[in-house]
C-alpha cells in the first residue's frame, strides 16, 4: 500500500474537522468535529508505524494514549455541555461569550466592584456587617424564579 492513500485520507478528515470547528455553532458539532480531527492525527500515528516498521510500535501506542484522552475529552465536554444547556436552555456557541450567569445587577460598591464581591463591608453578608434579611429575600427571589 502506497503511503499517499492514508494520508490524503487523514488530511480530508481534517480538513472536514477543522470546518467544523470555525463553521459550526452547536457545540455537539464542534466536539464531534475535534474528534474528527483526532481521529485524522491516529490515522497519521498509525500510518507511520507501519511505514518506518518500528519494532516497539510507537505510533499505535500514542494512538491509544489519544483514545484514551479523546474519551475523557468526551466525557467533560458532553458534562459540561450538558450543564450550560440546564442553565441556558441553549448551545449556540457563539451566543456563549461567558460562562457566568447573566444577572442584570450593576449595583456597585465604593471600591467600584458589584455588590457581594468586595471587602465584606454593608450589604455585602460579610461577617462585619452584611444584611442577612437582603440576602433571604434575594435567595426567596432566586427559588421563586426557579420555579
């Protein structure tokens, strides 16, 4: 077998990969396409451990290392997916700029940070004079919302 053969086809698989990645939106697609992308740098691994004939097959075994982390790849992607569709109820990547909730707050300390961030001063709970009625009542708020 000619060397040319695997590696136009592991430079298509790519190809396809790396389309999928910068074109798609839904990040099932974009996960699908990264182990497209893998699975043509296997195909390469293993390619050329059979061309150079190693007798330690070197290629094979970094395919399996990568196997074996384009699973756990899998597995915290598909996790983490799953929890921002939860909190989301989306996953368009390109709405997803930031991973933190959206709260509309923009009530600001005197340092200038939003409130709950700062130095512990009044109405922040901290131990030195925090509100614990404003913080009940926004935790009230937040499960009525919730449901």
């Amino acid at each position: 077998m000619h060397l040319a053969y695997p590696l136009v086809v592991a430079a298509l698989l790519f190809s396809i990969g790396v389309y999928g990645v910068l074109a798609r939106r839904n990040a099932i697609l974009v996960l699908m396409s990264v182990e497209l992308m893998l699975n043509a740098v296997n195909l390469n691994l293993v390619t050329f451990d059979i061309w150079w004939r190693d007798r330690l097959h070197g290629g094979q075994v970094l395919t399996l290392f990568t196997i074996v982390i384009a699973a756990a790849e899998v597995g915290l992607g598909l996790a983490i997916v799953l929890l921002v569709y939860r909190t989301r109820q989306m996953i368009d990547v390109d709405r997803l700029r930031t991973l933190a909730e959206e709260t509309g707050d923009t009530d600001l300390g005197e340092d200038g940070r939003p409130n709950g961030r700062g130095d512990g001063g009044p109405g922040e709970g901290g131990p030195d004079g925090g509100d614990r009625d404003e913080e009940n009542a926004a935790v009230a708020r937040a499960e009525g919302s919730a449901t």
